[in-house]
C-alpha cells in the first residue's frame, strides 16, 4: 500500500498545514516579478490616462457666518429672552435650509442646471481628439464618423420646456445645415426643428437654442430633468458643512466643469440664502407688527378705562397719593402684573406660529403660572391694608401697567417697521467664492501616485488568488501539504538538456509533430538522433545541476530501497510529459557510475522509447519476453555507462495490458532481482493506462515523477490513489523540469559554486 517513507508522518493531513506565510507570499511575488510589474505598469498606466484625459473639474467656495437669532420679544423680561435663544447655534438648520429646493431652484433655472448638454463622442477616441481641438472651432470628423463629436462643438440653449412624459428623458439634436438643427426622440422620432436664436415649438415642446458651433450631422444627447431631478443632480456637485465644530461658519463649495460657472453659482447659491433668510425675518416683522397695530386700539380704550377709574376715586375719596406701605404694594404689585401682560401678549404672538404642545408655547405658560403665584403670594401679604387704600393702589397699578404696556407696544411697532425695512439677520456671508485657477479633481499627481499603490495591491491579490485557486501541482508544497507524500528532489530545467534536445531531436519528434514518447521536446527528456548517438544528461553534463540533484535523489532512494521488500524500483506518473523516462534512465546511470549493477526496463510497451536514448534496437525487449518468443537474459544488452543493463519495449504488441497481467512479469522481475543490486523500471502513465499499476505492484518502491503545469492536483491525487489500490508501496515524488525562480537564486548560486563546469546561463 501507500507507505510513507524517508520519515514521513502519516498523521499530517490535508487541512494540518501552517497557512499561506508572508514568506512564502513574498516568494510566490518574487517568481511572478514579471507579471507583478505588468500589472502595476497598465493600473498605473490607466490611472496616468485618467488623470490626463478627465474632464477636469473646479470648485468655489463662500463661506457664511451663523449667529444667535434674535428674538422679537414683546415684553420685557429678561428671564424669557434668555430661554427663547438656544444654547447652541443653530448651523445644522441653516445648512438644511442652503440645501433646500426653496433656496438651489431658483439657481438650477437661473443658471440652466436642469438642462443637460453633452455631445455624443467615441469613447476614448473623442475625448482625446478633444484635447487639441478649441472652443467653437469643430474639428472635421475623423474615420468618417461625422455623427460624433470630435472636438471644439459649442452649443448654449437658453430655455427647453418638454411635458412630462419627456422629462428625464434623453432627447437627441442633431444639427443640420444652415444653422439649422432637429430634435428627436430616444428612438430616432423627429419632434421639432429649428433655427439658432429663434424659439421652436411643436407638441408640448419649446427650446430655444442660442448659440450652435458644430458641423452638420454633429449629434448631442439633450436632457430636461424634473424639478426633483435636478436638485438630486445639483447636490451631488454642492457640499454644504460646518467649517469647524460649534464655529457658526458655514462653507458652502460647489463644482463644475466651468470655473466661471462654479464661481458664479457658488456666489448666488449664498446671495438666495441671504435673500431667503432676511425675507423670513421681514415676514416675521410684518406679522408681528400687524399684531401689535391690531392691538393698539384695544390697549388704549384699556388705557384710557383705567385711568378714567384712578381719577373718578381719588376725586371721591379726597386723596391724591397713597400711604408708605400702600406705596410698598404698589409698586411690587406694578411690576409683576406687567410681566404678567407682557407674557400674555407674547403668548399670543408666539401661538400663532406654533402648536399649543411646542417648547415655546410652554415655556411662556411655564412663566406665566409661576408669577401668577408670586403675585397671588404679595397680594396675601398686604391683605391687611386699609380697604381705601388697597383700591387706590389697585387702581393706580392698573393704569400704570396700561400704560407701560401701550408704550411698549407703540415703541415695538416702530422698531418692527425699522426691521421689516431693512436687512437685519442672523447670518451674512464672510468670504464671496473667487476665481478657481486651478482645478479640482482629478488631482492628477494624487490619481497616478493612487494607480501605482493600487496596481501593487491588485497585482499581489492577482498571484495569490491565481495560486491558490489554481488546480495544477506548481511547486512541491502543494504534494507535501495537499497529498501527504515527500517530496525526494526537485530536478531543475536543464538548459543543457534542452540544447541536447535541439540538436538532436529527429524530425518526428519536432513540435507539430506526432511524438513517440511522453516528453514534449525541450524538456527534461533525453531525445536521440537516428544514428543510435547516446545522448544522457548524466553521461554528456556531469555537472550539471539537474544531475546534481538526482544524485541527492538517488542517496535518498538507496535508503528507503533497502527497507523494501526487493530491490525494483519502479518510475511511474499520472500524465504523459512529466518526464519519467528521464528520470529512469539518469538515475539508472548514477546507480552503475556509484559501481553497482543496474538493470533499466523500458516497461512502456506503447510508447517506450528508450532504446533510442541508448542507441540500441527496439527489437528482441520485453514484449518479446513476455510473450514467450525470447529468453531473459537474450533480451539483456549492455549499455556504454559502465555497470549499466537494459531490457528495451521491444516491438509494441497490440495488448500490452495482457501481456503484463500474465505471472510471466513476476516471475521475470523474481528471475532478474538477485543478478543486480537494483533494477528500474520505466512505466507508462497512470491515468492512461493500466499498466503502470500493474508493473508497480510487482516493485518494492514506487517513486512518482511530477512536472509543474502539466498535471492538475486532481489528477496527481487520482493517480496516487490507483497506485495505492494496486499495493504499490509510493516512496515519494520526484520534482522535474523545475523552473529556476527568482526567489530561489541564492540557492541556484550556492549550487552553481560546486559545479565548475556549469555555464553562466544555467547558474
């Protein structure tokens, strides 16, 4: 079965491993240096474009200051203005009222924010033929598409009324000869024409196209929003914020493509809200004078009936002026029926602008009742007054509370008429939007230097996710941590290999050719030339460091073959190109140069090929053996690595499958083992067919050959576990053809410093 070898520990499991390292992160960006930078050069690149061809934008801004409002009191307690003004200033309310439909539409219609011009242009294309074309200078259509814009097109409607059904709408207008131009529907239906300067009506639709500099057939997309729909478009470029906490300066920005426009409409924007607010304050005033002159008439008849009263008793009762103590009442009683009047009055003003259950509604009644108390309390006090002068007193207080309340309310009323005539209110602008010089957005050396920051991070995202969600075997961490098997070796691509391959590699076996073997050209492979040349990396690059690590592999596999239970090593993979061959044959050379014997069968009755590698005959092999028309040790030959034997395929019988479930291959194996100190056996590939499997469970060890990229992790694992069903006992992997990472240069370094006769290009 699937024993582990060399100390490999059967409990680590699939999900046991350690997690993806910023080590091994920073190995996996270093391999894909390449592609790291490729990424970051075109986001880059496309943030640099942005950058340049985005319609620049310019803000303005102005900036207000709120104040504490001023109440229009109507009496005179001190008490009450107080809790009339609010603790804090009310910002969050003024920048509501800035933003509301009351103070942004009569800007939006004056300033033709709700109609919507753009010329249809090519994407990219259009916008860059635009850079070098000037303002009411039409650049010619380029490609014959003399429906687009290309630059330099002016247009200005002055006015566009559509119903309802239109509105929101994208309209088209396409100009025509003569100053002429037509207006169309989104499905191509003419609605009306006209000519530039003269107003054109037709069905519910009016628009009055001023200026028109563009060639004829020139296209533009013409929009009329809705009242709702403009404020949404219109606030999306205003910003209105309190510049600094509980600071009462209120910043009002806005944005547009004109920086004369951003200028003038931020200006308006805080002229209408000025407006606005000291139109509230002047309609405030004239209501609450209006109340004070409806008022007068009553106050004085009040006035006049209280005094006739003083005067009509001290005439009867003989007496002009009340006593000390009387005085005492009097003058304490004055003052709080004067506040009292003044509350009532103000209660009726304030109640006419709000709810009964209102703070402000309240707060008066609040007082009211609290000094009614208090003069119910003093009137207690002085009960024990004579009853001529408790009348006297009352008498006099009654008139002079009239009368202070008459005058109040004359003075309030000429101070009303001063407020409604003027501009007094609780804000006023500080700083009037200037001239935007410089634009906005895009802030190009802020968008390039944020495409560089982002062309890193997506590049890094890209190779990560590209790794993990990859299914191919890329590196031995995925065999060592995904299929608990260890890995032997990891054979490097040999350029050496390669240049033998090219020099050798007859015509069938170029590419766009059908090959006869499971390695592609140009791989670790061993290839041949017709004349039965021995092309073996071990034998022609001794130093090379493919060859290098084979040997590391071949000490490795030493050990764990004498723990089996006979000395047949078999070399098997789950897909044809893995390069199995290869690795057979150079190992099988690196056992005889150590000075054992070894015996190589070419166990790939299909494909099997090496028999050219060493330049013998394909003839007299196994297929021969098995098929009882030829002796074992007939179909031994000797080989030029000294200590080296081989059994070639033979000629490729019609059953191979057949052939090797006979007990002939058993009882072969059993006949050939004690004559060699190790016998390899090269197989065809798992998933291809079965005869790997059968050839694996007659070895000892099984070793299974891997190439990065070209089998799946799916395939490796179905692979193994056939192997594992058949009773092959799987000693490792063996990496091949891997290629040289960057991240692993030192190492390539370190190893090239023992190879002297290694080129450059193979460090």
């Amino acid at each position: 079965m699937n024993t582990p070898a060399l100390g490999f520990d059967p409990g680590r499991t699939r999900n046991s491993d350690d997690g993806f390292s910023a080590a091994e992160l920073w190995r996996l960006i270093v391999d894909n240096v390449g592609l790291v930078i490729l990424i970051i050069v075109l986001v880059t690149g496309s943030a640099t474009l942005y950058a340049y061809l985005a319609t620049p934008s310019f803000s303005a801004d102005a900036l207000v200051k709120v104040d504490y409002p001023n109440p229009n009191v109507l009496g005179v307690n001190s008490q009450t203005q107080q809790q009339m003004v609010p603790s804090t200033l009310p910002t969050d309310a003024e920048i509501q009222i800035i933003q509301s439909r009351t103070v942004l539409l009569p800007v939006i219609k004056k300033y033709k924010q709700d109609i919507l011009v753009t010329p249809h242009q090519v994407p990219f294309f259009g916008r860059v033929s635009s850079l070098f074309a000037t303002q009411g200078d039409p650049m010619p259509a380029i490609f014959g598409l003399k429906s687009f814009a290309w630059g330099g097109e002016d247009v200005a409607i002055d006015s566009l009324q559509v119903p309802g059904r239109l509105q929101n709408k994208e309209l088209t207008l396409r100009v025509l000869p003569g100053n002429a131009y037509q207006l169309m529907d989104h499905d191509g239906n003419a609605l009306l024409h006209g000519t530039v300067g003269q107003v054109a009506s037709a069905d519910g639709i009016s628009i009055l196209v001023s200026h028109l500099a563009a060639r004829p057939d020139t296209e533009f997309a013409v929009t009329r929003f809705s009242e709702y729909k403009a404020v949404e478009r219109f606030l999306k470029k205003l910003k209105v914020q309190e510049s600094a906490k509980d600071s009462g300066v209120v910043q009002i920005l806005y944005e547009n493509d004109d920086p004369k426009l951003a200028q003038l409409i931020t200006n308006a924007i805080a002229q209408t809200y000025i407006a606005a607010h000291i139109d509230q304050h002047r309609q405030e005033a004239s209501v609450t004078r209006d109340f004070i002159i409806g008022e007068l008439p009553r106050l004085e008849s009040e006035l006049k009936r209280a005094e006739s009263e003083l005067s009509k008793y001290r005439t009867d009762a003989s007496s002009m002026t009340p006593g000390t103590e009387a005085a005492s009442y009097l003058q304490g009683s004055l003052d709080l029926e004067k506040q009292i009047a003044a509350l009532k009055m103000q209660r009726q003003q304030v109640a006419s602008r709000f709810m009964p259950s209102s703070r402000e509604v309240r707060t008066i009644d609040d007082q009211i009742t609290t000094l009614t108390a208090q003069k119910e309390a003093f009137d207690k006090r002085f009960s024990g007054l004579p009853v001529s002068e408790r009348k006297s007193a009352d008498l006099t207080r009654d008139a002079k509370v009239a009368e202070d309340i008459y005058v109040a309310m004359r003075e309030k009323a000429s101070e009303l008429a001063v407020t409604r005539a003027g501009t007094i209110g609780n804000v006023h602008v500080i700083d009037t939007a200037v001239f935007p010089t410089e634009p906005a957005k895009p802030k190009r050396l802020i968008v390039i230097a944020a495409g560089g920051a982002a062309g890193v991070v997506l590049s890094v995202l890209f190779v990560f996710f590209r790794n993990q969600l990859s299914r191919n075997v890329e590196s031995p961490h995925v065999v060592e941590r995904h299929l608990n098997l260890p890995v032997l070796g990891a054979v490097m691509y040999s350029n050496e290999q390669a240049r033998l391959d090219r020099s050798a590699t007859p015509a069938s076996l170029l590419p766009g050719k059908v090959r006869g073997a499971d390695e592609p050209a140009l791989a670790n492979g061993a290839s041949h030339d017709g004349n039965g040349a021995n092309f073996l990396l071990s034998d022609d690059g001794p130093d090379d460091m493919a060859v290098e690590t084979l040997r590391a592999v071949r000490a490795s596999l030493m050990i764990d073959i004498e723990r089996a239970r006979n000395n047949i090593l078999a070399v098997a993979g789950a897909t044809p190109g893995t390069g199995k061959t290869f690795v057979a044959s150079n190992l099988a050379a690196l056992h005889a140069q150590s000075g054992k014997r070894v015996l190589l069968i070419d166990g790939d009755l299909r494909r099997g090929r090496m028999a050219s590698i060493f330049g013998q005959s394909r003839q007299s092999g196994l297929a021969e053996v098995l098929a009882g028309q030829l002796e074992a040790d007939d179909a031994i030959r000797a080989s030029d690595v000294p200590g080296l034997s081989i059994i070639t395929a033979g000629r490729f019988p019609p059953n191979p499958s057949k052939l090797l479930s006979t007990t002939r291959l058993p009882l072969l194996l059993e006949y050939l083992s004690p004559q060699y100190d190790l016998i390899i056996i090269d197989t065809p590939a798992v998933l291809a067919v079965s005869d790997a499997n059968m050839i694996a469970s007659n070895a000892g060890t099984t070793v299974v050959v891997v190439r990065p990229s070209a089998q799946s992790e799916s395939e490796l694992e179905q692979a193994i576990k056939r192997l594992d069903l058949t009773g092959a006992r799987i000693s490792g992997v063996i990496f091949n053809a891997v290629p040289k990472r960057r991240s692993e240069k030192r190492t390539y370094a370190y190893a090239s410093a023992y190879a002297p006769n290694v080129t450059q290009r193979d460090a």
